[in-house]
C-alpha cells in the first residue's frame, strides 16, 4: 500500500504500528516529537535559572490531569503570582503528554500561552531525552 509518514503512523497508536524496524522507527519518530531540541534564547534561560540555585526551589505549577482551559487559567495566576511577589522563573509541569490523545495538550497550551504573551520559556528535557516541565521567565513589572 502507499507509505504513510511515521508521524501518522505513530498516531495510529503504538499497536497498530507494524513489528520489526518499521515499528521500531516510528516509535524513534515519536521520540523525536517528545524530545525538543532547545535554542540558544532556551539554553541561556536555563543558565540563569542554574546560576541562581537548584531548579527544584522555584515555585512550581503542576497542571498535570487539567484540560487546556484549566491549565490556561492556572499558568496565568501562577506567572501573576510570580510577577506580584518578584519571582523572576517559575517550573510549570506538564507531563509528557503520553495520556493525551493526537498531541500533547498541556505542552502545546503552555507553549502557546507563553508565544502569545512574548514570554520566554525553556523545556527541561530530562536524561531520557523527553520533557515533562518547563521553566517560564517572569519579567519584572512595568511600572
């Protein structure tokens, strides 16, 4: 039959795929989906973020089980939270997005949110290549 692109085969669900290397390259193709590849703009943010202590003390936003408008709400009282109490980052945690059905949703929200406010953020991409959270900047407040 006609090829079908490894994402589309992917979407199929991780069944359906055929077995051996087929199966095996789709499965590195949706990999590759969940694993991004930072930018400078990111690589510098985490720096900062390093430089100031360890990740784990930032206050954290875990939207985890939310829908997208629940986590649309919570990642803008979490930044305004942020910005009133002078926090310059703040980790917001979205799982990898392995439950949603298609894309991810709550990656592909945040990372809209964060496009649409021109605010920058950075993916913290993990030892095994995916990602779960981010680290978003709080610029201060113009006053």
């Amino acid at each position: 039959g006609p090829e079908m692109d490894i994402a589309s085969l992917y979407k199929l669900g991780r069944d359906s795929v055929p077995s051996g290397d087929l199966r095996h390259e789709a499965i590195e193709a949706a990999a590759a989906l969940e694993a991004p590849e930072l930018n400078d703009d990111q690589r510098k943010l985490l720096k900062e973020v390093d430089r100031r202590g360890p990740r784990s003390s930032l206050p954290a936003t875990n939207l985890r089980g939310m829908s997208r408008d629940v986590a649309l709400g919570a990642i803008e009282s979490a930044y305004q939270h942020a910005q009133r109490y002078n926090q310059r980052y703040i980790r917001v945690i979205t799982g990898k997005g392995m439950r949603s059905a298609g894309e991810p949703v709550l990656k592909v929200a945040l990372v809209e949110w964060c496009t649409a406010m021109s605010v920058r953020y950075a993916p913290e991409v993990l030892q095994d290549g995916t990602c779960g959270s981010f680290i978003v900047h709080v610029p201060r407040r113009r006053s």
